[in-house]
C-alpha cells in the first residue's frame, strides 16, 4: 500500500561505519520515498558522531549498524532512547540468522546485510504503526558501555568512563568526577558496579573509584562518616574519598599493590 503524499515523511539517521553502506542505504530509501515517504536528517559513522548530529532535531527512526568503532549500535541505540523524543531503533546487521534471532523483540527491527529494499520498506512500516517500548533495549545482549550520559539544560551530555575518576551516590543521584568537572547521573550505583567491576573499585556503600586513579590511602575520617577510619588519595584531583571498614579488609592487598 502506497502512503499518500500528504502523510509526513519520516526523519530519519543512518549510522554506519561502511561508507558503502550508507550509500546502499541512501539509495533504498529514496527508491522506497514513493511507497513510503522519509528524509534523512542525519549521518554518521559511528555513534559518538550520531548523537551529535541529532542533537537539536526530532528524529522519527534511527537505521543503527550493530559493529561500529568508539561507541556501538547497541550502546548509541541506549543513549538514543535517553532523549526526550526518543527514535525508534532498526538495527543494521551482518550476523547469521541464528545470532539475529538475540535482536527480535517485537518491535526492534533488524535488517541483514546486504540490505533488500522490500524488507527495508517493511522495516520502516512496522515505525508507523508501533513505537519502541521503554526498556525493550535493556533485554539487548551488552557489553560494558564507553560513555555514560546525562541531562543537563535540555542537552544530553556523554561522559567517556575512561574519564571518570569516581562515582558517588547522593541521596537520588549519582555524581561522576572527572579532572574538570561533576556529572549528574539518573543511575543505580550498584548497576554501575555490577557494570564497570573491572575499571572501578567499591571504597565506601557510596563510593566507586578507577581503578588508575587511586594513588594511595592514609589514615583519616571523612568528619561525617564514623564508618570511614581510612581516605583514598587520587591521582589528577584533591578530593578524598571515605573507606568503610568494611571494604578496606577487601582493599588492604590492593592498598599493598599501590605502596611497593
């Protein structure tokens, strides 16, 4: 069924990382433009740049390749649904039809490579009917992500993890340190943990350091927490962080490591 002229063309952003894919793409869109009218209003060859590019534009699909460098489709299809008018996700994929069968959830398309422009049509079809359901992407097989995200005035903001110095959760909130500044995070701690256990180490019910950036402990009390006798000393800021009691029996042969 051929969409009338007067229906609004979908917004779309192509990221792929094969310039030869992204041409494909290109060309299947505008031969399908009569049966289903779009526009792209963004590309990019990687997720990093993705995310910049739509910053400030309202973006009704986003065709997502799967392996991409600096920040995968996966991760970008994460921080995409973090906007306040988040993109339906149509991954972009190389894999077999036994591995693609992970990325089937109801309404998260997938498309295999090389891309056939009926099933492309068929794809961006399913957009105009349904919407992706918040936390559809969560079921997603993930590897640890790069960047972190945030809101902050209206923008979403991207914090590389191999930037963050510590986290520390406050009350809701989750700061996260970097040599310059603070980030506000919308994020469990202990999601954090459970995430990034191999870059940052728990010093405090409240507090994860990088691993990198702990130089050193010495004997002292964060005035407010009768639970901290120790502080860990950082590499590339001033902060001292609080460690529990319980968590420096743990650190004591890590504390050994840093010391010889």
């Amino acid at each position: 069924m051929t969409v009338p002229a007067t229906a609004s063309p979908l917004s779309l952003l192509v990221c792929d990382d094969e310039a030869p894919a992204l041409a494909r793409l290109r060309d299947l869109l505008s031969d399908i433009a009569p049966e289903l009218p779009n526009e792209i209003v963004a590309e990019a060859d990687n997720g990093l740049r993705a995310l910049a590019a739509v910053e400030g534009r309202r973006v009704d699909v986003a065709l997502v390749d799967i392996r991409m460098p600096k920040m995968d489709g996966i991760e970008l299809a994460r921080h995409l649904s973090r906007l306040e008018h988040p993109p339906a996700v149509i991954f972009v994929t190389a894999y077999d039809a036994y591995a693609v069968q992970a990325f089937e959830l109801n309404a998260i398309d997938y498309l295999v490579k090389p891309v056939r422009a009926w099933r492309l049509l068929e794809a961006l079809r399913k957009v105009r009917r349904k919407r992706v359901p918040p936390g559809l992407l969560a079921q997603l097989p993930q590897a640890a992500r790069s960047h972190l995200s945030c809101h902050e005035r209206g923008r979403l903001l991207l914090i590389a993890v191999a930037d963050i110095i510590y986290l520390r959760a406050d009350l809701k909130y989750v700061t996260a340190r970097t040599r310059d500044r603070e980030f506000l995070l919308d994020e469990s701690l202990t999601h954090l943990e459970q995430e990034f256990g191999t870059q940052f180490i728990r010093l405090h019910r409240s507090v994860l350091a990088a691993r990198n950036a702990l130089a050193g402990f010495e004997k002292g009390s964060d005035g407010d927490d009768a639970d901290a006798q120790w502080q860990a000393i950082l590499r590339d800021v001033p902060d001292r962080l609080p460690v529990s009691r319980r968590q420096w029996s743990l650190l004591k042969s890590f504390a050994r490591q840093l010391s010889s």
